[in-house]
C-alpha cells in the first residue's frame, strides 16, 4: 500500500475508534479528559501534513497511542474491562493496570515522533546526544502530564478521580512516570533501526 493510502486509511480507523469510543462512555466528563490529547493531536498532524509528512511508523504509534485513550475514556483506565479480568483472576494483579499501558505509550509514541523531529529538522545526529534529548523530551511530557491531572483533581474535586485512576496508590505519580521514561528507552531500542530504513526513503 503506497505510503497515503496507509495514511488515509489509519485516520480513518482512528475516526471509527473515536465514534465507539463517545457512544456511552463510563461518563463523558472523563471522556473529554482522557480524549482530548488525541482530539488535539491527530488534527494537528492532519494540519501539519502537507508540510511535514512524518513516517508510516510514527503514525502506526499515534494510532496505537490514540486507541490507548479512546479505551480509556470510554471504559475509565480504573475499570477497561480485559484488565479488571486479569486483575480478578488473582494472577499478582492488585488493580487494573491499564493506565500503566497508557503511561508507558505516553513515552513509547513520543519517542519516535520527538526523534525524528529532531533528525529532520535540528543539527542533532544519532547518537548520545539524541538519545539523551529524546529521553528528556519524553519524561518531560510525563511530568507536564502528571501536572495536568493535579491541577484537575484540585479544580473538580471528585470528578477527576476516575481522570486520575490511581486506585489507592499513593506512588502512582512515580509509577506513571517511570512507566513512561521505560516506554522510551524500549521505544529507541527497539525502533530506531526501523524509523531510519523509512526515514531514508523520504
């Protein structure tokens, strides 16, 4: 498949993901909160595409990343359905840990994305250097995201807590972002060979 086709034809499943994901959510206040990373996302990269066109890879991650929050919202991280059954199945899960699958995507997806970035638009080469950026990159995003929560729980009180989903974990800030920076670095080892064959074919 030529390389717009697969293009047009990701937006389009994450159009049909995003329309299950807003018939019935668990409630749409968390919905909003937990979608709207994606809903400001993908149509910025809709807007940025004829003047940056970033590789097929990055835009299987964005998917991939953008079906982690739409599940999210619709079901709440605290209560997706698959996890709760691991979770009750009492194989060492104490809780459902399906924000943990969010967090670590929250650092695997952009990853990719802030690399290449830096490799086609800044004087940075691979190397120390930018892996180094790109793993501040990402722990700074979940930091800022780690903030955002914060500063909803104190602006809605108890209808965050299903925004938050920290379930009784008092270190679920820690978690989410160690989560996180461990999606990165898996994401560079195990990706960048990958993303350089598809960027040397732009």
């Amino acid at each position: 498949m030529k390389p717009r086709r697969a293009h047009v034809a990701l937006l389009a499943a994450c159009a049909a993901v995003f329309l299950w994901s807003g018939i019935r959510p668990h409630d749409y206040f968390t919905w909003v909160l937990e979608t709207f990373p994606m809903m400001i996302g993908v149509p910025v990269l809709v807007a940025l595409y004829p003047r940056f066109r970033f590789t097929t890879l990055c835009y299987t991650l964005v998917l991939l990343h953008a079906c982690i929050l739409m599940v999210g919202g619709h079901y709440t991280y605290a209560e997706v359905p698959l996890f709760s059954w691991l979770r009750d199945q009492h194989w060492g899960f104490a809780r459902n840990d399906f924000d943990r699958v969010g967090h670590f995507a929250q650092g695997f997806v952009p990853a990719m994305l802030a690399r290449e970035v830096l490799l086609r638009r800044s004087p940075l080469k691979r190397g120390g250097w930018l892996v180094f950026t790109v793993m501040c990159f990402c722990i700074a995003v979940s930091a800022c995201y780690e903030l955002l929560e914060w500063a909803v729980a104190e602006a809605s009180g108890t209808a965050a807590d299903a925004f938050l989903a920290t379930q009784g974990d008092v270190w679920d800030t820690q978690w989410d972002m160690l989560t996180a920076t461990v999606g990165a670095a898996l994401s560079l080892l195990l990706l960048s060979r990958w993303q350089d064959r598809q960027l040397a074919r732009l």
